[in-house]
C-alpha cells in the first residue's frame, strides 16, 4: 500500500482535566479541538468561561468550515479586539502550513494535510477538493457530513461546486471514524459512478482517498482508478 507518492460534532470528553493537565499528562495531540481553543483563549469573557467560550468560538468554526472573518467574530460576546487577532493570527499561520488555496496537491499525503482536523472525529465527512490546471486547491468543499460508518453523496453534489468553478481535476475524500482505512463495498462502487460521471464531464477524478488517524487509503496508489 501507498507505494505511488504523485498526482499526474465533537464533544468535551468526560474529565475533569483542564485543558493544561491534559495536555501535560496526556499529550496535545489528545485535545479535541475545543480543549485546543480555549488553550488559545486563555480566559473567558463576556460572563462567560473559557471552556463555554471555546465551545462557541469552535462550534462557529465548525459551520464556516474554518474561513472565519472579522465579522463572524464580531458578533460573539467575549471576543475583543485582541482575542480576535489572536484567533484570526491562529489561523492563518495554520492555513500557511497546511496549505490553503493555491497549494499543489501532489499526492495522498498532501490532501491528508489538508483535512488532517477530520481524521478524528466522531462522524463521517465526505469532500471534494477542487483543482486548477496546475493541480493547485481552489476549494475544499464538505458535500455530506453522516454518522459513525456511513455518509451519503450524490455524484451531482460531487461535481456541481467542480463545474461551477470551472475545474481542471477533482479529489475527493473522506474519514473513517473506526479508524479503518479499509474501503468499504460503498465506497467502492460510490467511486467507480463518481468515475463514470468524470470521464462524462471531462473532469479527471485523481483520487478517492480515504483517511483516518491511523493514515490513509489512495484509490490512485491501489490501481482502483482505471
């Protein structure tokens, strides 16, 4: 496996850690990504905790798929001006090192990269990342988001986004809260009709991938893609 290397709702756990006794007796990388914020935060606000305010802030980022603005802070009590910059400061340093738009995809591991936030949740996503001519990220797009084993997708919602921004190459993926990298039966007749509708739109399919903490599958790197 992984021999080809190029393209041609979370919730607090039951604790009574602190975010920093976790992180100390547990390692960073065990924070879910509120515990992660109200590290940022530091303090609350607005008569709220920290924790009651990360839950917020995180929530928030969550439903504008972590392309917060100034505005959407704005409208949250508890967030000044210099809570605001910080955040804002987060992440773009986070976008700058796990690549934004613009980025080269190049191979599997640099779309695990990109959605490397999603190899843990509790949940299934299902995205299409949307490519130019150079195979540079014009978009990440969540078409469907389902339970523990199991999303939806319509090939249409695959490749509407694709068609309106007129995209040279798509690559979709999706993560396997179980941990398996395993594709399913799904899974694998869900991108054999996401090919056939490809080759139909003159839109190449690069992959399918499917990742979780435990790494990733590419359907390029297995031969699944002919």
């Amino acid at each position: 496996m992984n021999e080809i290397k190029s393209y041609k709702k979370e919730k607090w756990e039951t604790t009574a850690l602190r975010p920093r006794e976790k992180m100390r007796l547990r390692g960073i990388e065990n924070l879910s990504d509120r515990e992660l914020m109200a590290l940022i935060l530091g303090t609350g606000g607005g008569g709220k905790d920290v924790m009651q305010l990360s839950e917020e802030l995180a929530r928030l980022m969550e439903e504008k798929d972590y392309t917060l603005k100034p505005t959407d802070l704005a409208g949250i009590k508890g967030i000044g001006e210099a809570k605001g910059c910080l955040l804002m400061a987060v992440m773009e340093y986070a976008r700058r090192l796990t690549g934004g738009a613009g980025i080269k995809i190049t191979s599997p591991e640099t779309v695990q990269r990109i959605l490397f936030n999603y190899a843990d949740r509790s949940q299934e996503f299902f995205f299409s990342l949307t490519l130019n001519g150079a195979h540079e990220l014009m978009g990440k797009h969540i078409i469907s988001s389902g339970n523990l084993n199991r999303v939806y997708v319509q090939p249409k919602d695959v490749f509407v986004q694709a068609i309106k921004e007129n995209s040279a190459a798509l690559v979709v993926a999706h993560n396997h809260p179980s941990g398996s990298l395993e594709p399913s039966i799904e899974d694998r007749n869900m991108t054999k009709r996401l090919l056939e509708v490809s080759e139909l739109l003159n839109i190449p399919l690069l992959d399918h991938i499917v990742f979780s903490k435990n790494g990733y599958y590419s359907f390029l790197e297995e031969g699944l893609l002919k």
